[in-house]
C-alpha cells in the first residue's frame, strides 16, 4: 500500500534579490513499512524537502498525498498529524531545554490528547527501555543529554505518537561513529519491530544503501536517480551519484 506519495514538489527562495530552486520537481512514493533514502551532498534539497512533506514549509508546486489524503495546498499550513513524525540533526534544538526527558518526551502526545495523564507516562517510561535510554535519565534536564542520548529520547517522542511514518533528516551526522551505529541499530529494530516506513534523510550514500530498501539521490533540487539500493549502490547510472560513492568508498 502506498502510504506516501509525492508528485512535481518544487520550492523556490529569494536569495540576494534572486530565486532559488532549492526542490525541483520532484516525484515519490514511500510504501507502508518500506524505507527510502534521499541522499545528495549538501544543500541539494533534501531536507527542504522533508520540511515541505512534514509540512514545516509550504512548496510553491505540486502535491502531496498521505494515505491518500491530499495534505498541501490551502491557506495555512497544516500539520499532517501524530501519523507523521520527524527527528532532526541536532535534536537538542527541538526540545526545551528547561523540560526534563520525561516531559519531553511526553509533549510529543499531549496535543493530540489520545492518552490520559497515567497512560502518557507510563507509556513514555517503556519507550525509555526501548530506545535504550537509563529509567533514572527521567528527572534530568534534556539540555544535560549527550547528543546520543538526546537523540534517542527525539525517537521516542516521536514513536510515543505511534506514526506510521518516521523522517529522519540527517539524524545520525552530527554523531560520532560508536552512536551513529548505535542509532542506525535502533532504527533498524524499529523498522523489523513496527513495520514503520522511514524516509531517512543523509549525505552518506554507502549507509544509506546499508539501511534503506531504495535510494532517491538528489542534485541541484531534482531526483536524479532512484531505484533499489543496492543496486544504486553498486551499479550507478548518473555522475553524481558515482561522485557520492567515491567520496567515502575506495575506488576498485
């Protein structure tokens, strides 16, 4: 089934008295429980498109279908709901600092209103174990996280809303090599666990081909190529996505 579908997605930005292409016609679908990869060096789009389908931006063209709702276009912009949820590259930003883990965590939920207080909490408190996160971590401040750890408490707020998609952009970059493992273990049970279709968002082609079931590389603000990721991996049809391989990968 498909849970996700993108068609002719374009955004522009005024920059310096001119515009900006930064998504370009872009076109995708995500299957319930697949996980797609959007890979391409930085500032090719990316993650202005992961803000456009979360609807953290408006786009200027196109649309966008979830479970067969069109959710763009209107006046406002309107989130799409706890079915969609998002982790970022530095995840310490999206949390209040004055919060502790515990709450937030739970302020992933609470506008929704779907649980009751205790069930809230309890629920939160299991999500501790499963993203690996130490019980006693409740009570502290998120800003006293490391960045693994903040990281995967940015999970479990989103998994505590049960999504049936996740977008991760650039979730494990700003992580050291050990944690970024250790996220990528974490995603994978997640994706083996709840059968939850993932967009995961990087510039690291070879990892994406590690953990996605396709890859969509992107240049300049367009798809340039899209296929199964394996198979992009190891025979690339375009350029630039040969270069992206080069770049972290001996040549043979």
């Amino acid at each position: 089934m498909t849970l996700l579908k993108v068609e002719n997605l374009t955004k522009r930005f005024k920059k310096n008295g001119e515009t900006v292409t930064a998504v370009n016609e872009i076109s995708f679908s995500v299957e319930a429980g697949e996980c797609l990869g959007i890979v391409g060096e930085s500032g090719c789009g990316k993650s202005t498109a992961a803000n456009l389908i979360s609807r953290l931006q408006r786009e200027d063209e196109g649309n966008i279908f979830f479970e067969g709702r069109k959710i763009n276009g209107g006046f406002r912009l309107k989130p799409v709901g706890r079915e969609l949820q998002m982790i970022f590259q530095n995840p310490q930003d999206s949390f209040d600092p004055r919060d502790t883990v515990l709450q937030g965590i739970m302020q992933g939920a609470l506008s929704y209103k779907v649980y009751s207080n205790r069930e809230l909490k309890e629920k939160a408190l299991d999500l501790f174990s499963y993203v690996g996160l130490k019980p006693e971590y409740q009570n502290k401040k998120t800003s006293e996280l490391s960045g693994g750890e903040c990281q995967r408490a940015a999970v479990a707020r989103a998994l505590i809303c049960e999504p049936k998609l996740l977008i991760c952009d650039e979730a494990t970059s700003a992580l050291d090599v050990l944690v970024q493992a250790q996220l990528i273990d974490l995603l994978k049970k997640l994706k083996n666990d709840k059968k939850m279709a993932m967009i995961f968002i990087t510039h690291d082609l070879p990892l994406a081909a590690a953990f996605c079931d396709r890859i969509a590389v992107m240049h300049k603000g367009r798809i340039i190529e899209i296929g199964e990721a394996r198979k992009v991996l190891k025979s690339p049809e375009q350029e630039e996505t040969k270069k992206l391989i080069q770049a972290v990968l001996p040549v043979r």
